[in-house]
C-alpha cells in the first residue's frame, strides 16, 4: 500500500479541507510547534484505511473537529496491488451522514458500508493492529513490534510478507473438502436407499398379478352393493326430507296467531272512529283562518307588499344615517383645504433657502479640490522614498545571508567531493572481496564434487573419474560446507552492491552541491548590482545620506512641505464642510415640506371625491325606498316623518298576525291528537298484526313445502297490504290445510322406513361373500388398489433407479480420491507446524537485514540474535530488549520496520510505505544521521517515507517538508519553499539539533 494523495476536513483540530499529493515525493517530513495536528495526518491516513482511530475509543466520533460543521470528511487515493483505489469516509454526529466507499480508479469494483475495512485489510495485507505495529508508528508506539509476543510477530510477518496466502490455501482446501464431503455424504446415502434396485422390480411384478385377481372379485361386489345403497339412499333421503318438514310444520302450528288477528280488528275499528271526530272539530278553525289571510289582500305571504313595508323601514333608517354623515365630512373637508393652503407658502419659503446656499457650496469645493492635488503628489513621493529606503536596508542586510550561503555551499561542495572519492575507493575494495568469496566458494564446491565422487569407495575399487583403482590406504575426503562460503559470497554481493548505490549517490550529491554553489555565487553577484542601483537612485533625489540614518531624519525637508501642504487643505475641508451642512439642512426641509403638502393635496382630494360618492348614494337609496314611503327630500326631517307613517302600518299588520296564530295554535293541538291516534294505530295494532300474521305466514309455507311433495292443495295467500280484519279470516284457512298435511305426511314415512330395511339385508349378504379379509368392503377394495399401486410404483422405481444406482457408484469412484487428496492438503497445513517453519525461516532472514541496519546505526555495536534479542559488542552478550536504553529502543525499532518493508516489498508484500510520529528526540548526533540515511534508502527504492519529528536535523535531511501551524480557526497545512528549506538547513548547522 502506497499513498498517492491525501484530502480531509472537519477531522480534530484541522476544520477546512486540507489536500497533501504525495506523488513525485519519496522521503516528507513535517513540522510544526506541538499541538499543531502534525500527527492528526498520520491519524487521517489511518482513518481513511481502517475507519478508526489510532488508540482505543468507543466510537470513531472523537476525531471530528470542534467548531466545525459536525462532520468530518477524507478521501484517500492509494496503490495496493498494482491498481490504484479511492477510499471516501464521512462520518457526522448527526444520525445520518455517514459514508464508507472504495472504488478502483482503473475498473467498475464499487464497495459500500460495512464491506470496505475488510476489503481494505485485503488489499493492504493487515489489519489496523499490524498497520499500526510495523507501518504506521504512532508517537510513543515505535517500540511495539520489538517488545511484541511471539504469536504476534508471526501474524505480522505472516501480512507483511506475503505468507497468510497459506492460510488462504488451507481455508480454500478446506472449503472445497467441506464443500464436496456433503456430496459424498449424500452419494453413500442415495446408494443405501437404492439398495438392489433389480431384485426390488421382480419381487414387485409377482405382488402385482396376485392382486389383481383380487380387486376383479371385489369389485363386482362393489357394484352390487351400489345399486342397493343408491336405492337406500333415495329412500332415506326422502325420508329425512319429509321428517324434516313435519317437524317443522308441527312447530309452526304452536301459536295463537288467529285469536291475536280476531283481538287486533276489534281496536283498529276504535281507533278509525276516534279519528273521524277530531276531523269534524279541526274544519270551522281552517274556514276562520283562510278570512283573516284574505282581509290582508296584498300583505299576506307571497303578495306584492308582503316585504315592501319591513324594506322601508330599514331602508328610511339608513338613509337618516348617511344624510347626518355627509354633513358632518362637508365641514371637515372645508377645513381641510385652508391648511393645505398655508402648508404650500411655507414649502415655497424652504426652496428659496436652499438655492442661496448652492454657489455658496461650489466656490468652497472648488478651492479645496485645488489643493487635494499637490497634498496628494507630497504624500506618494514621501511613500516611494520610504519604500526606497526600506529596499536598500532588506538588500543590505541579505547580502551577509547570501555571502554565508555562498560558504556554506562551497564547504558542501568539497565534502561531497571528499565522500565521492571515498565511496569509490570502497567499491573497489568491496568488489576485491567478493571476487575472493568467489573463487572460495569455487574452491569448496570441487572439493565437495569430490568428496561426493569418492563417497563409499574403498581401497582397490575403481575411480568414479578416472576408473583406475584407487591406492592401498585410500580413505574418502569430507565434503567441505558449502553454506558458509555462500553466506559470506551473498554478504560481499550486497556490500557490493551497497557500495555501488552508495557512489551512484555520492555522485548525485557531488554534482548537486556543485549545482547549489554556483548557483549561490550568481545569486550574490546579482544582488550586488541591485543593492548599489538602489542606493543610486535615492541619491539621486536626495543628495548623500547615511542610510543607517532614520527615515524622519532622512526626508525632515519632504515630511515639513508636506505638513504645511496638509494643514491648508484641513482649513478648507472644515469651511466646505460647514456649507455642506447648511445647505443639507434647507434641502431637507424644502424636501420634506414638498412632500407634505403633495400628500396633503391628495387627502383633500380623495376627501373630496369620497364625498361626492356619500351625495350619489344617498341620491340613489332615496329612489330605492318603496313609492308609499319616499321622502320628498334629502333632508333629517322628511325622513323622520316617512319613518313614523310606516311604524303605524305595522303595528296593524301586527293585530292580524296575532289572530292568525291564535288559529294556528288550535290546529296544531288538533293535530297532533291525530298523530297520537296513529302512533297506537301502529304500536298497538299494525306492529302486533304484522307479527301474527308472520307466523301465521311461516305456517304457510311449511305447509306448501309439504304439499308440493305428496301432491296436495296448498293454503291460500294474503295480499300484505290488507286490513287485520282480512288477515283473521285468511288465518283460519291456513290452520285448517295444516292439519290435513300432517296427516298425509305421517303415511308416507312408514313407507319409507320399509323400503330401508330391506336394502340393508341384501348389502349384508353380498358383503359377507366378497374376499374382503374382514375389513369392509370400500376399505378392502381401497387397500388392494392402494397395494397395486405400490407394487406398480416399486416396480417402475427400481427399473428407473437402475441407472440412477450405475451414475452413483461412478461419481463416488471419481469424487472420493479428490476430497481424500484436499484432507491430506488440510492436515498437512492445518496443524500450522508448515507455516510455523516457514515463518521462521523468514523471520531469520528478516533478523539478519535488520541487524545489517541496526549495525549501521549504532555503528556496529549491536545485532539482533535469532529470538528478537539484542547482541551487545561491548558486552560480548545477549540483551534482553527491555533493558534498551530509549535510544537504543529507538534504533532497535527502526532498524525492524525498515527490514519488513524491505522484505515485504522483496517478497511480493503490501508494505510501500513506512510512517514515523517523533522518536528521533533520544538519538545522539551521529545515531541521528545513520537513521536518516537508512530511511533516505528506502525512499530512494520507490518507498514514501514520512517522518514527524521537532528535530531541525530531520527536517534539513528530508528531500520535501510538510509545515504545520495552527490559528484560532484551526490548523493548516502547505509544502515548505525552497527558501524555507535552505533557512531551516541554516537553523540546523547554527542552533543544533532541535527546533
């Protein structure tokens, strides 16, 4: 895994988006003053991989950035397995926001949600726990994988190295073993339950002719049987149909129906008699009621004055109203208009004011606009002179800074020269060795051919080379080991190689600081020439200066024109502003005014134009008013008069009124007399009739069911509407055609009874003579049928499953060597002893590269030992790694994470890039430096190391710098200048180690 770009916000203290593109750059520091968010970076790459942060926490939440949004956001590209990736998170505090999502930037694999951490841990070879114990060292964790258990070493080396495809093979065998052993399961099973299919069919056949021969007999039995169940069955449905029906007509003929309909008629006759006299009472009160409607003529309801008097009353109210209100705004207009008259002379007084303040206004203006000018030109020669002074005190003061980079430069210059000659020289020296530990090895192998070539021969038997026999005496040479001459032949070849990095380096160091120097000699050069042009040109408007002098002492002449300049325009400004003043003073007022008596013009008129409506409408409501009351005019008093004309005329309309509802009144009483009589009518008689009569009804009809089935005369049906009396007499006939069909009813049922019995006694006789083995007969019949089948099936089934039995053993022969082969395959890597060794095998290997770094670092005084221990040459004795001092753990550390990237990327790993959070603060100077150049190798092979650290000595070292700062609206981030490159590396050789 190899981080490309890198995008966040809202994440701990960094609230604005924030981008880092690593690509082009290999070795990155960062720095910045503590609390900064330097290892909020690191924090942010983990985030993007894993979701999480890098301690333990209950929730990923912590890491959103206070006075933000609520939300955090980072978008990671990164390389894993040869194709690059994008991986998006956001997570918010809100319920909703949350997003997790990878994508290939070069294909369609899209991966949401809970999926993506584990695709991730795919694609990267390790989980978060690793990640953070041997690529991702966070401050105060570098420690870790040194002091880690045994188990824990081996799952690391297992991801990084590439050998959990182990595990992967194991699971895969074991999958398809488990996959393929229900199928053999299930192949053994089928074969069982096959048994011998062909023995199964002959059985069969013989069962099937001996039942046949006896479902022949018992189904001519059948037959015979059905004929009399069918001729049973009639009868006996007819039977219960007729029982069923004199059951329900004996129900039916339990009531009193006919003596509540004789009982009903005699109230109906009281009831109708009682209604016809309240009719004779009710009719002189409607004759007297339609006179007193008629003596009203044309002020009854519905005639042409029925609403005309109410609509005059009201109408003549209204109109009194107005003609009062109309007058009252007549006046209130008329005063009105007098002040809109004064309100005008005074606006005309306020325009008058503000013209004689306008030249007044312009000649001031005027004169002070012609000293804005020259004040102007003083103050901007003044500016560009101080400016002058200031270029030509920055100039000479960075001449010193570029005269000691010039030195500085050239001092690099010859050691890189110094370290090129010596890196050739040990080329030379290296490549001397290795072609000794060649022609060593050579030596070794031909005395180990012949060594082999002589093995188990003895004194007289021929030379396997030669095929002379061999001398009296002659004893077999040992093979000499060849191991050791291979180790010391692979340890010269890295040397070698090592050492011809190290002149490919020395060389591009040499020519780069040759670069830097001549480069710093033009730039010196160049700013000579600018700093005297500088000085020039101020002399020029000056005269000769001291330049140490200050800038007040410099320009007193310049800065007292331009006081004097400054002081007039002041006076002139003051008098022009005082005019300004006045004249906006009139002009308000004259505007304010104008407004006024415009908006009083158009109150006076609308007022004017509204009374005019007040006139018209009382014009048109006085023609509104019904001709008997108009007033003769639009006057209060003429009004009045019509209103108590039309009062007198309704208090006589009144006096009808009342005499009619008198009237009314009585009929009502009457009427409601009536609807008592019919309420009885219908609760007393028409209620229980209807009753009676549907029972009575009911009786009917059992009694027409009855007679339609024996052929007899049905009762008689009644109209629904008919009075009770009629209802009576129709009761009575329907009692008496009941009875007569109970009788009938009774006849036919014995009939049907003797009908019954002798059916049964025949179907006993045929039954008892039928092979039914005791059962009855449809269970006989059913179970020899149902045997047949079986035996029908059984022999169909086993002809079919002959083939079916043949295609099983085949697969069985097939798939069982497969699924014994995947057993072995899993026992064999299941036990873990396999990985167990191959583990160790790297694990050594990775030891002896770590040592060859932590050799170099410590400058040869330790090595790791075979089990993570620690090989002292001051104590000629294995260490524990506890008892490391902080440094020593440090270049302990180190030395193994730069091994496994080594060794992962050497062996088809995941780890392309390595992270350092501080830990560089325990080092001594010369510890510091071979640190550095270790990780300086391993950016140098394609890596991307990025390096936290407060060290000056870091940050001069690494080829490109992160600067870190942080503000009252969070921290921010940007690539360091090549300025501020070269002045950190000042720092670093002027104030030591530390920022």
């Amino acid at each position: 895994m190899k981080p490309l770009q890198l995008t966040f916000s809202g994440f701990r203290s960094y609230i604005r988006r924030q981008h880092i593109d690593f690509r082009g750059h290999d070795l990155v520091g960062i720095i910045g003053d503590t609390g900064a968010g330097k290892s909020t970076i690191l924090m942010a790459i983990n985030f993007a991989l894993f979701g999480t942060a890098t301690w333990e926490t209950q929730s990923s939440k912590v890491l959103i950035a206070d006075g933000g949004d609520g939300a955090l956001a980072v978008t990671m590209d990164f390389e894993a397995r040869g194709r690059p990736w994008r991986v998006t998170r956001q997570l918010s505090r809100k319920p909703t926001g949350t997003v997790h999502k990878l994508e290939s930037l070069d294909g369609d694999e899209v991966v949401h949600g809970k999926l993506v951490t584990p695709r991730i841990v795919d694609l990267v070879g390790m989980d978060n726990k690793t990640f953070l114990r041997s690529v991702l060292l966070p401050q105060g964790k570098f420690e870790q994988l040194l002091h880690a258990s045994g188990g824990e070493r081996a799952k690391i080396l297992k991801g990084l190295l590439g050998l959990d495809i182990l595990d992967t093979v194991v699971d895969r065998a074991r999958q398809q073993r488990d996959a393929l052993t229900p199928t053999i399961v299930e192949l053994r099973t089928r074969k069982t339950a096959l048994g011998d299919p062909r023995a199964t069919a002959k059985t069969a056949a013989t069962e099937a002719e001996t039942i046949t021969e006896q479902l022949s007999r018992l189904r001519t039995a059948q037959g015979a049987v059905a004929g009399l169940l069918e001729e049973e069955k009639r009868a006996g449905e007819r039977h219960a149909a007729l029982t069923s029906m004199r059951e329900a007509l004996s129900k039916a003929a339990q009531t009193d129906a006919p003596q509540q309909l004789r009982t009903l008629a005699g109230l109906d006759r009281e009831i109708t008699a009682q209604e016809t006299e309240l009719a004779e009472r009710a009719e002189p009160l409607r004759t007297r009621r339609e006179e007193l409607l008629t003596g009203l003529g044309d002020f009854r309801p519905g005639g042409s004055q029925a609403n005309a008097l109410t609509s005059a009353v009201g109408q003549l109210s209204q109109l009194h109203e107005r003609i009062i209100s109309a007058a009252q705004r007549t006046e209130r207009h008329r005063t009105e208009e007098q002040a809109l008259e004064r309100l005008r002379v005074d606006a005309a007084a306020a325009v008058a004011e503000d013209m004689r303040h306008e030249p007044l206004l312009e000649r001031a203006e005027a004169a002070l606009s012609d000293r804005t000018g020259p004040v102007n030109g003083l103050k901007s020669g003044l500016a560009t002179l101080r400016t002058g002074l200031a270029d030509a005190r920055r100039l000479a003061a960075q001449r010193q800074d570029l005269a000691d980079t010039k030195h500085r430069f050239d001092v690099a210059a010859a050691r890189a020269a110094a370290e090129l000659r010596k890196a050739q020289d040990n080329v030379a020296d290296v490549e001397r060795e290795a072609a000794a530990a060649d022609a060593a090895l050579q030596d070794r192998r031909r005395a180990n051919a012949a060594a082999h070539a002589a093995h188990g021969l003895a004194p007289g038997d021929a030379c396997s080379v030669c095929q002379h026999p061999l001398p009296d005496g002659f004893t077999p040479p040992n093979a000499p080991d060849l191991k050791a001459a291979e180790r010391t032949l692979d340890d010269a070849h890295r040397k070698a190689k090592k050492a011809r990095e190290a002149v490919n380096e020395a060389v591009a160091a040499h020519s780069d600081a040759q670069v830097r120097a001549g480069r710093a000699t033009q730039d010196l050069t160049a700013h000579d020439a600018r700093a005297q042009k500088a000085i020039d040109a101020l002399t020029a408007q000056l005269g000769p200066f001291p330049l140490e002098s200050e800038d007040d002492a410099i320009l007193a002449e310049h800065l007292s024109a331009l006081q004097r300049a400054t002081d007039e325009q002041a006076a002139l400004a003051e008098a022009a502003v005082t005019l300004r003043k006045s004249k906006i003073g009139a002009a308000a007022k004259a505007e304010a005014l104008g407004r006024q008596v415009d908006r009083d013009a158009a109150a006076v008129d609308r007022e004017k134009n509204e009374l005019t409506r007040v006139q018209e409408g009382i014009a048109a409501l006085i023609k509104e008013v019904p001709e008997p009351y108009r007033p003769d005019g639009p006057t209060p008093d003429a009004v009045v008069a019509q209103q108590r004309a039309a009062g007198r005329e309704q208090e006589k309309l009144a006096e009808h009124w009342r005499m009619i509802e008198a009237l009314d009144g009585e009929l009502e009483k009457i009427d409601l007399q009536r609807r008592e009589l019919g309420v009885r009518r219908t609760e007393h008689v028409t209620k229980p009739a209807t009753a009676a009569s549907q029972a009575v009804l009911k009786l009917r009809t059992v009694q027409v069911a009855i007679a339609a089935a024996l052929a007899l005369p049905e009762a008689p049906d009644i109209e629904v509407t008919a009075d009770v009396n009629v209802h009576c007499e129709w009761a009575a006939q329907v009692t008496d055609s009941a009875l007569t069909a109970a009788t009938c009813a009774d006849d036919h049922l014995a009939q049907f009874g003797e009908v019954r019995r002798r059916c049964a006694q025949q179907m006993g006789a045929i039954i008892a003579e039928a092979p039914t083995g005791g059962k009855p007969l449809d269970e006989a019949l059913t179970d020899a049928i149902g045997r047949k089948a079986v035996a029908d099936r059984t022999y169909k089934e086993a002809t079919a499953n002959t083939v079916e039995y043949d295609d099983v053993v085949a697969r069985l022969k097939i798939a069982q060597p497969h699924v014994d082969g995947l057993d072995a395959l899993v026992k064999l890597l299941g036990d873990g002893k396999f990985v167990a060794d191959a583990v160790h095998e790297r694990q050594q290997t990775l030891l002896g590269t770590a040592t060859g770094l932590l050799r170099g670092m410590s400058l040869g005084r330790f090595a790791f030992g075979t089990d993570f221990q620690v090989w002292d040459e001051h104590t000629c004795r294995l260490r524990d790694v506890k008892t490391l001092s902080g440094g020593e753990t440090f270049q302990a550390s180190l030395a193994l994470a730069l091994a496994l990237v080594e060794h992962a990327s050497s062996s088809g790993g995941r780890a392309e890039a390595l992270f350092l959070d501080e830990g560089f603060g325990t080092l001594d100077q010369t510890a510091l430096a071979e640190a550095l150049d270790a990780l300086s190798t391993q950016a140098s092979a394609g890596r991307l190391v990025v390096v936290i650290s407060h060290m000056l000595a870091v940050a001069q070292h690494v080829t490109s710098l992160i600067r870190v700062t942080k503000s009252p609206v969070g921290s921010s981030l940007r690539w360091a200048t090549e300025a501020e490159l070269v002045a950190l590396a000042d720092a670093a050789d002027a104030e030591g180690l530390h920022l």
